[in-house]
C-alpha cells in the first residue's frame, strides 16, 4: 500500500516527530503549570537551608531579613510574594500568565525547557504552513488560502514571542539575575545596599552550571 511504502521510505519519521513534539511540549506545559514553583513553607522560617548559603552570599548585616506582610512567612533572600498565587516563591522570577503559574526555583528549568521545545515546534509548523503557500494575485487563491495564511502569520507572530522571552531568560540566566531583581533592582534592599552591582554573578558558565544542573 502507499502507507507502506511511505514507512519504507522515511517519509513517516519526520510527522511521528513532529507529533512526539507537540506531545512533550503539552505535557511539559501542564508539568510546569501545575508544579510547585518554590513557595516557601512556614516551616523554614528559621533561616537559610545548607543548600541556599552554598549558593546564595551572606546576606550584608545592614539588611534584615522581613516577614511577609501578605502570608506572614519569613521570606528567604530573593523570595518575593505573588499576589496572584497568594504565596511567597523562592528565587521569584516572574507570574506568567501563560502558564498560569509563578516561575521560581523549582519550574524555572523546566520553564526554559519547555520554551526551547516549542519554539521547535512552531518553527517546524511554520516551515510547513509556509511549504504549503504558493502566492498567486487572485481573488480566488486568496479564498482557498486565506486559513492556511492566517495560520502562517499566527505562527510567526507566536514564534518571535517565544524566541524573545528564550533569549532574555538565557541573558539573565548567564547572568544569574530573575525577571524580577533585573526590573526592581532599585526596589530591592539586598541589591540596593549591595557593593556589588549584581552580587549573585558568579561568571556565565558557573551560573549556567548552577542554573541547569
């Protein structure tokens, strides 16, 4: 049959691809939506884990550490409080309404992730919408083509939106800073009152390190 003969061609691998693609770009949209960001528990009040003083200076002696007027936890440096998650979130980057989720220490990762996989897949659902056009001057084109190009140009308008919110998250990952601290840096007593203007930066490839493994 002609299916068969597709199969034996290799003309089947780059759908069951695309398909797998569009797949993990799912399930990694509802894992990373429905995960715990990093909400601080009330039971970590008493200070910063081992974990965290490995990765996290000291903080200077002029900055005390605050309760949360909102959830009334102690919050850990870099934690801020989401107003729509009602929740403290450790190494708060930002609410995306995309998700419907705060991006912090525990989805960032898999955030970034989930990004890069589908910007795979719209610029492969490009490529095939645009394979699919071929322009003619006619009225008559235009009624037969008008939902396949109305895709395209939706398409590429999601594509650019996903390549710049990839890009400023991987600057600010190379520069171990969040959305957050990069937009109130002058809001933010333990930056304000730092020596330092960004006194997490560890250079691009250890805080990349850090990031990611």
């Amino acid at each position: 049959s002609d299916l068969q003969k597709q199969e034996e061609r290799g003309e089947l691998l780059q759908p069951l691809i695309f398909v797998l693609l569009v797949l993990c770009s799912v399930l990694l949209y509802f894992k990373v939506s429905l995960m715990d960001p990093g909400f601080v528990k009330s039971e970590e009040e008493a200070g910063k884990s081992e974990e965290q003083s490995m990765v996290i200076p000291q903080v200077p002696s002029n900055i005390k550490m605050r309760r949360c007027g909102y959830c009334m936890v102690k919050q850990p440096m870099r934690a801020k409080h989401c107003q729509l998650c009602q929740h403290c979130v450790r190494r708060y980057d930002h609410h995306c309404p995309w998700i419907e989720n705060c991006v912090g220490e525990k989805n960032h990762p898999l955030f970034i992730v989930y990004l890069s996989v589908q910007l795979v897949v719209l610029l492969w659902g490009g490529h095939i919408a645009w394979s699919g056009l071929h322009f003619e001057q006619s009225w008559d084109w235009l009624q037969h083509n008008i939902l396949l190009l109305m895709s395209f140009l939706l398409i590429v308008i999601f594509t650019i939106v996903v390549l710049l919110l990839l890009i400023s998250h991987l600057y600010l990952i190379s520069c171990n800073t969040t959305t957050w601290e990069f937009m109130s840096h002058h809001r933010i007593s333990y930056l304000r009152h730092s020596e330092l203007e960004n006194p997490f930066d560890q250079g691009v490839i250890l805080n990349l390190w850090r990031f990611f493994c």
